[in-house]
C-alpha cells in the first residue's frame, strides 16, 4: 500500500523529494491510521463493491469503507450483508494473496450497526458464499464501530476478537465517537473519558479514532452548508476540540484521529466570497483546476482540511471520489514542515533549547514542538515530502492529469 502508487514515475520524481514510503494492515495499528488518508464511504448495497474497490485503487485511494449502517435502510440490512460477503469473496478470488491484495486494493473496512452484526458479518465471511472461506488473502482490514461508548465497547472488542480468530490474522477496528451525549455539557467529559479507559488496552488493534461529524450535529439538528467548515458549527466543533483533547495526546495515550465526514458534493449558488486565492493556480497556469474546485464548492472542503491539521486531525472521512485527490494533496508534507520536524528532533536530541527555522520565518523550541515534529515525521513517511516550491496545488494537478490521461498512472483512461 502505498500513496501516490497511481502516478508514473518520473512525476514522483518531478514532485517528491522523499516520496511516500509503504505500508501495509499488518504494521503497527496506529501507523496504518496515520496512513488512512481519503477514507470512501460507500453503501454495502453497492452492486459493483469490488470492480469500484479496484478501480478507485488505481486512481489514488487507499482506504474504503463498505457501510452497513446510516448509509442503508435497516430493511435493506440483510441484502447488504450478503452482498458483502459475495463481493469479499469475489476479491479474494481474483487476489489469491496478501501481495496480490496489498498492490491491487485499498484497505477494506465494514461499518457495522452492533457488535452482534460483526460476529454474523465473519461468520458469513468464514463459510462464505459458497461454502469456502474467503479470509484466505486477507481482504477485510478491520470494521468500524460507530454509536461507540464506554458501554458497548467491551462487546465490540470481544466481537472482534472473535472474527480476527476465524480470520487468522489481526482485523483492525475503528471506533466512532458520535453519540448524542457527547453534545451535552454535562455528560461529555464522562463519555470521552470512558471511552478513553476502554481503548486504552486495545492499542495493538485500533486504527484510529473517527469522528462522526453527522451524527453529532444531528443531536442538535445542525448541518453544515457547503461554504463553510465544521468548525463554523460551534457546538459541534466544541466536541472536536475535546475529542482531540482526550485522544490525540502525544504522550503514548493518544491515538490518530480522522477528520469528519465532508458530505458535499454537487454545486450551489454562492453566499460568500471563494476561500481559495487565484495565485497558487495562476502560477502553474491552470485557473481552470481553481474553476472546477469553485464550481464543485471544494474550496470548503480545503479549507476544513487545513483546519483539520491545525487541530491534530489526518485523514478523512468522504463521500466521492473526487475528494481523494484534495485530501491527499494537503496530506503531503511541505519541504519547510519537514525541515523543521528534522531541525527540532535533532535540537532535542543534542539537549534541547530554541533555533530559527531554517526558512528563518520562526522559532522551533526542541521540547513544545517535539510532539508536533514526530507527526510531521511520520505523515512524510506516508505521504511524502514535496520538492521546495511546491505545494497542495502541484499535488492535485499531479493526480487531475493521471486520471485525465495525461500521466502514466490511469491504466482505464478515465476521465477526471
């Protein structure tokens, strides 16, 4: 696994100074986490599940997730689960091994509505729909486990036990802290700290933490319009800030924590004035990237996406696959944030104290920013550090021409 895989060599080399390294479900939980990026969304009544999985694969994505929850009606519930299970195994099939499963798929997930369902969802998996067990190639990452509390935590986690057992390979969990409680003042802190109790001896399997962003504005019947960010929600970004309070500690307690989810897609009439500047696009001479981002209303969902990193958060949670170009673009490492991450853990592994950035525009103090440098780090490692002078725009740009047809790395010569 492996971001930016979809483009052809020489523009790696052209945009990477250190391009993004490998990864895999096997390695550490909360660096296959870290690694997330786009994470799609898509109704497990899908028809086409696995042709999708292997299409979007090769146009840049690396995480999916197939949904058997909000996403359908509970009438649709049993369709959907068999409609898993045939196209788990459909894949297993065409990707007989984990190599094979690793350079041809993203990570899989499933959404599930309560710890009983992941107990049935593996034991439809283990007999599959043919009688044969389809865990043999290790198609299934991991589950996600939404309405997650203090309360039902123990069940998800003994469900999961269990289906790692039948798969005979660790599966992954992530939870999601979305229940209504958590918008109330007066209970917030119990339940964030509950949950917190509960993961802590579960490090070794949960990915990370997902913020379910709908749900919690649901409790108070708020929803965000397309021009403006999550954090315009007050209350909802209150929840936000305590969530990366309790979970995204940097003292070994913490966990990676997935930005909500970005449920726009189509265009509207404009209110307020665009949040992205004419210059970057106009440098590369490509105004015509900025007009369909406008068009689309994706300027909010860059907008989020840098107040997302501000506040600790990687990856996201979308719901097209025309977000996954934009959610990796900002995940890539600018050339001066990775100078700084290497001055600061140098500077604190020669004793500590304070220097000028090497760009000379600030201050790095070797203890406050080690936390910060450390995950700067590690997201180079994933996504890359990009040659001086580049940035968010060159890295869309990059991903916009392989799946045009003007890079080497669109194999179905989609459009865009």
């Amino acid at each position: 696994m492996q971001h930016y895989s979809h483009l052809d060599e020489s523009t790696r080399e052209a945009i990477f100074a250190s391009p993004p390294h490998s990864f895999s479900a096997r390695d550490d939980a909360q660096h296959v986490g870290s690694g997330l990026g786009a994470c799609l969304y898509m109704p497990g009544t899908r028809p086409q599940l696995a042709d999708d999985v292997v299409t979007h694969h090769a146009r840049g994505l690396v995480s999916t997730v197939w949904c058997l929850e909000d996403s359908i009606s509970e009438s649709e519930v049993p369709a959907a689960q068999a409609n898993i299970v045939i196209h788990l195994a459909a894949l297993a099939a065409r990707f007989p091994t984990s190599d094979d499963v690793a350079a041809a798929l993203p990570l899989i997930f499933v959404r599930v509505r309560t710890p009983q369902q992941l107990r049935d969802l593996a034991t439809l998996v283990n007999e599959g729909p043919g009688g044969e067990s389809t865990w043999s190639s290790a198609v299934l990452a991991g589950f996600v486990m939404p309405k997650f509390t203090g309360a039902n935590a123990p069940a998800y986690f003994d469900a999961l036990a269990e289906a790692s057992a039948l798969a005979g390979y660790r599966l992954l969990a992530m939870p999601v802290v979305e229940t209504p409680g958590l918008l109330h003042r007066e209970t917030r802190g119990g339940l964030l700290s509950a949950v917190s109790t509960v993961l802590a001896p579960h490090r070794d399997v949960v990915a990370c933490v997902r913020i379910g962003g709908t749900d919690l504005g649901a409790a108070l019947g708020l929803r965000r319009p397309r021009e403006l960010t999550i954090y315009n929600i007050g209350p909802v970004a209150d929840v936000v800030y305590d969530i990366v309070n309790v979970f995204g500690r940097t003292d070994g307690t913490g966990f990676p924590i997935s930005g909500p989810v970005w449920e726009c897609f189509a265009n509207s009439r404009r209110l307020f004035k665009p949040m992205l500047r004419e210059t970057p696009f106009r440098a590369l001479e490509h105004d015509d990237i900025r007009e369909e981002l406008l068009e689309e209303n994706l300027d909010g969902l860059v907008r989020e996406l840098a107040l997302d990193r501000a506040n600790g958060l990687t990856g996201k949670t979308i719901i097209h696959p025309q977000h996954v170009g934009i959610v990796h673009a900002l995940s890539v490492v600018s050339s001066e944030e990775h100078a700084d991450a290497v001055d600061i853990l140098a500077k604190h592994a020669s004793g500590g104290g304070v220097q000028a950035s090497s760009a000379g525009n600030k201050m790095n103090e070797a203890g406050p920013h080690r936390g910060w440098a450390e995950r700067t780090m590690t997201r180079a490692e994933l996504f890359g550090v990009a040659r001086p002078g580049l940035g968010m725009v060159d890295f869309l740009l990059a991903h916009v021409e392989a799946l045009s047809g003007r890079g080497a790395g669109n194999p179905a010569g989609e459009q865009a």
